[in-house]
C-alpha cells in the first residue's frame, strides 16, 4: 500500500522516505522517554512510603506481590493505578495518593488533568494527596533514624 502523501507528491524520493521514519521514530522514543520518567517516580515514591511504613513499625501484614500492606489499626494500603496508593479501612476508601512526574513543562498540564480525573472518581469525604515532581529523579539514601529520607526531590 503506497500512501496517499506519497502518491500526490512529484519530488518525492528515498531519501524524504528515510527522513519520515526518522522524524515518527524520534517522536515515538520521545514519548517512551517521557513515560519511563512517569514510571520511575512512581515507583521511587511508592518505594519510600513503603520503606517509611516499614521504618515506623506500622505494619501487621504485608503482601507486596499483591500491592498491599495492612497497618496495625486495620487501614489497608493498596498500590494500583487509579489511584496509584488507596488507603482502605471499613470497605471505604478514606486518601488516596496520586503520584505524578516529568520533565516537560507543557506535559504538566496534562498530568494535573489526569490528577483532577482520578480524585473526581474517589468517593464523598475521601482524602486525596497529590505528589508531583519534575526536572530528575535521584535517590536519597538510606532512611534518617526517624523513618524519613533526609531528601525526597523527585
């Protein structure tokens, strides 16, 4: 199948081809960088909540494969993607976490977007946090003896 943009156009060669897949191909990778900088964040927050959790001695049962952690008053914590962290006591969700990062400055607006969306679906009297950060993501170190990183940029 020979594409219509290609088939209207008398200067077309080769070379404006290779030139094409390039420019689609810096596109997509561009995406896919931007994601992974998503992904990491989310996963280096939900890796200090949990080492915070843990720190504090807060947690009667824990079954991570499954995303959960139960603290000693009966609060369930699940990792998921909407929300990404849902505190859970009684059958009701009583906070959530939304974590979103990036380093693009005009995809900021679309992440604050994504935020409203998902604490708009949480219920009536629900708690919601949002922890967003940008520019680059680098580790803190070990936990202070108090639980707490000394440094949680993202």
């Amino acid at each position: 199948m020979i594409s219509p943009i290609i088939e209207g156009a008398s200067d077309w060669t080769l070379d404006n081809g290779y030139r094409n897949i390039l420019a689609t191909m810096g596109i997509m990778y561009d995406g896919m960088f931007r994601n992974r900088i998503g992904e990491i964040a989310e996963t280096t927050i939900k890796d200090r909540i949990v080492s915070w959790v843990k720190a504090m001695g807060i947690v009667s049962e824990s079954a991570p494969d499954m995303g959960s952690y139960i603290f000693h008053d009966g609060t369930i914590m699940n990792f998921g993607a909407e929300p990404d962290i849902g505190f859970v006591r009684n059958d009701q969700t009583i906070a959530t976490i939304e974590i979103k990062g990036g380093r693009d400055p005009a995809g900021a607006l679309k992440r604050l977007g994504a935020m409203r969306k998902s604490f708009e679906e949480t219920p009536k009297g629900c708690i919601n946090f949002l922890v967003a950060g940008g520019h680059h993501i680098r580790d803190a170190g070990a936990p202070g003896k108090d639980g707490c990183r000394q440094d949680l940029s993202v």
